[in-house]
C-alpha cells in the first residue's frame, strides 16, 4: 500500500480515459434523443472518443493486477478477525469489472455502427433500431457509471456510502468531457485539417452545457456534504474532514474554485463569454484540471497521509500521465482519421 498514491495517479487518469470513451457516445445519443440539428455538426467527433475504450481496457486490466496498490482496502481484508460485504470480495469485484466493461464497449460500439447506417441508410428499421439503442445509451451510461464510482471511489473506505455519489461522480465526468470536447472542436477548427467543418456556434452551445453541468454538479457536491453535516453523521463526516481540513487541502478547495467558481462567475456574469472561444478553453482548462483534482483527491484520500502525495510530484506520476495523453492522442487522432474527419 505504500506505493498507493502512484496507483490512485494511475486510477485517475483511467477513469479520465474511461469516460471520455462513455461520454462521447452518451452524447450523441442524447444529442439525438433531443433531436438536435446541430447533432449533425457534432456526433461523429463525439464518438471519435470510443477509440480510448481498448487503452481503458488495458488500464483497467493494470489496476485490477494491482491489488492492494489499487484498492487499499484490500490490505486489511487479509487480517484475522476482519470482515468485509460482499461487496467488496475481490473475485467479484474483478469479474463485474471485466464483464461491465465489455458489455458496455460492445454495445457503444453498436450505437456507433447504427449511427453510421442511419446515414447511408433509410430504411426504417435501421432508423429505429438505432432510436432504440439510443433511448437505453444513457441508462447504460448511469448504471455503469454508478458501479464505477462505487468501486473506484465511494468504497475505497469500507463502510462509507452516499446514497447520491454514483449521480456526484458521472455528473462530473461528464462535465470534464463537455470541457474536453469544447477545447477539441476549437483547436480543429483552428488547425485548418477538419474535413467535415461545424460551424463556431456550437462553441456556444457547448459553453452553454458546461455552465448548466456547473450548476449540476455543484448541487449533487454540496447536497452529498449538506445531508452528512446536518445529519450530524460523525462517521460518513470523518471523510470529508480529511479532504477538507488536512493534508488534502489544498487540493480540495481547489477543485471547488476551478469547477465551480471560475465557469459559473465567468460563464454566468457576462454571457457574451460563452460566444468567446478563447474564453471557452480557459474555462474549459479550469473544469479539466479540477475535476482530475477532484478524482485524485477522492481516491488518494481514503488511506492514512503517510501512503499518498500530492500529485504530480512523483517522476513516477509524471511519467504515466505523459505515456496516457501520448496513447490517447493517438488513439484519437486515428480514429478521427479513419472515419475522415480530419486529414492526417
């Protein structure tokens, strides 16, 4: 468990990875389910990020191996006398990990393959059936996600729970893929290499979701503290006490001004920002590196001080995140190649 605050780096940036992969096609099915027009601008850019499922895959494959360096609780789960739910056995944790991934990378890639013959298509049941995969799209994304934040997160301290905290993670995550996504299409646009151009008013609409997922999100975060500290729960609190008032600081109250402060004040006081795209990718940078505090903080935050550290001030951290932005980029890139999107 000593090397834990290296591992909960390496668990932060799959979880990135993982939910670019799942928001981008969740997206473009609500996008769709909504019957936005300007889905059209969009859609195939959004679902490029499937390409980041088989590094997903191979980094949740690593963390699994990595036992007790992934999940700490695991150390105490050996100890004589210790008891643990069910949910926390480890066999069955592995296996609801490996078959969930699966399940919904195969049925994304569904959703992508009718995406792609509704377009060279018309006949009706291939329309529908790709409706239908589309209605379920968002269901799959908030079970999954939920297993997801449980396993990685909420349980990494056994016994602590928040009925709210599946909804407080992926709400967030999906906030950093609207961040995400908003700085892609701007630098594409301004690379000259889009094959298949969008126009710069989805710039606003994008600006426009991030601020209505900052509000989002900051509800589910303050209501998940608010019912704690007025239920007066010295157990559940104990938790937040730790992030908030100790060693972990720094980083928590960071995360809240780049996640909440800056895009709300920015975004909400003088609306003609939301039209601005260099205003758009700072505020964009501000959601993505508060909300990778954000998972990090989480994570590393529920052992002891002695087994974690501030991130980023490893070389061994550095040097996994570089090779992660390096492989996703890459696996990006060729995916939006391969559907034309972008010249090579």
């Amino acid at each position: 468990m000593e090397n834990f605050g290296s591992w909960s780096v390496l668990t932060t940036n799959f979880l990135v990875v993982l939910y670019l992969a799942l928001a981008g096609v969740t997206f473009a099915s609500i996008l769709h389910l909504a019957n936005g027009k300007w889905r059209f601008q969009v859609r195939y850019f959004a679902v490029s990020f499937a390409g980041l499922f088989p590094l997903a895959g191979v980094m949740l494959l690593l963390l699994l191996y990595g036992g007790e360096n992934t999940f700490q609780w695991l150390a105490d789960a050996h100890d004589e006398g210790s008891h643990l739910s069910g949910w926390h056995n480890y066999t069955f944790l592995v296996g609801r990990q490996i078959a969930g991934f699966l399940v919904v990378a195969g049925f994304f890639g569904l959703f992508i393959k009718y995406q792609h013959k509704t377009d060279i298509s018309d006949d009706p049941k291939v329309h529908r059936t790709f409706r239908n995969i589309a209605l379920v799209i968002p269901g799959v994304y908030v079970l999954y996600g939920t297993m997801i934040a449980w396993d990685f997160e909420m349980t990494m301290i056994p016994g602590w729970h928040s009925a709210s905290y599946g909804v407080y993670q992926f709400v967030s995550m999906f906030h950093f893929f609207l961040a995400f996504f908003a700085i892609v299409l701007i630098m594409l646009h301004r690379s000259g290499k889009v094959t298949k151009p969008y126009k710069p008013f989805v710039f606003n609409y994008l600006a426009q979701m991030m601020l209505a997922f900052t509000i989002l999100w900051t509800y589910f975060y303050f209501t998940q503290y608010l019912i704690m500290w007025y239920g007066r729960l010295p157990e559940e609190m104990h938790r937040f006490d730790n992030m908030m008032l100790n060693e972990l600081a720094p980083l928590w109250w960071t995360f809240l001004v780049l996640k909440f402060f800056i895009p709300f004040l920015t975004f909400s006081v003088w609306t003609p920002n939301r039209h601005n795209p260099n205003v758009i990718m700072f505020v964009g940078a501000s959601i993505l590196l508060g909300t990778w505090i954000e998972r990090y903080t989480w994570i590393s935050g529920s052992v002891s001080p002695e087994f974690y550290h501030i991130p980023m001030t490893s070389i061994i951290d550095v040097l996994v995140t570089l090779a992660v932005i390096v492989v996703g980029w890459f696996s990006v890139k060729t995916t939006m190649t391969k559907y034309g999107l972008v010249r090579a």
